[in-house]
C-alpha cells in the first residue's frame, strides 16, 4: 500500500466543509459570504505568513515526495487546506445550529 499524501489527507477535511457549507446554503441559513471571504483572506494571510517562517525556520518539515510541489513561499500549498476548510466549516456549523428567530404573524393593529 502506498503512503497517504498531504493533499489525500486534506481531501476528506475540504470535502467535509464543503459539504456543510452547500447543506447551509440548501436550507436557506448560508453564512454571509462577503464576510467569509473576508475572513478567508486575514485566515489565509495569516497562514502564509506563520506557516513561512515555521518551514523557513525549519521547525516544522515535510517529505517533499509527499507533496504537490506547489508553495507560496516556503510553504506548501498543503499546508493552507486546514485554514480554508476552517473558514468554510465554522460559521456554516454556527448558522446551522443557531435557532432561527421565530416568524411572528403580524397583528390587525400593527403598522405594516
């Protein structure tokens, strides 16, 4: 059997978010994506910088023929799946499991 790549690690944890997130938008509670992407942007900045100076330092080390060879920096483009599945998986999880505000019939009297 042949060994596990970073990306066939990854595959499973993208594919997890991916599917809560598209369950969020199938029943109407999506998050807000302008948001999201905003967020994804300072996680992912974040993650380049950090993730740059944890390889570049050597601190933490990959067996290169386990990647794709693809970096941004030093660090390989592996290493960002985690933030971006997180980005994706966290607030389509809190839409989801926040209740809803119940739909209250409006009244005769109440002004429309």
């Amino acid at each position: 059997m042949g060994t596990l790549t970073y990306a066939a690690l990854n595959a499973p944890f993208l594919a997890a978010a991916l599917l809560v997130a598209l369950a969020a938008v199938l029943v109407r509670r999506a998050p807000l994506w302008r948001v999201v992407g905003l967020t994804a942007l300072g996680v992912l900045l974040l993650t380049a910088v950090f993730d740059n100076v944890l390889v570049g330092t050597g601190i933490v080390g990959y067996d290169a023929s386990q990647l794709t060879g693809a970096y941004i920096g030093v660090a390989p483009v592996e290493d960002f799946a985690y933030a971006i599945a997180a980005v994706l998986l966290l607030p389509a999880l809190w839409r989801l499991l926040t209740p809803s505000a119940p739909q209250h019939a409006p009244t005769p009297d109440a002004p429309q």
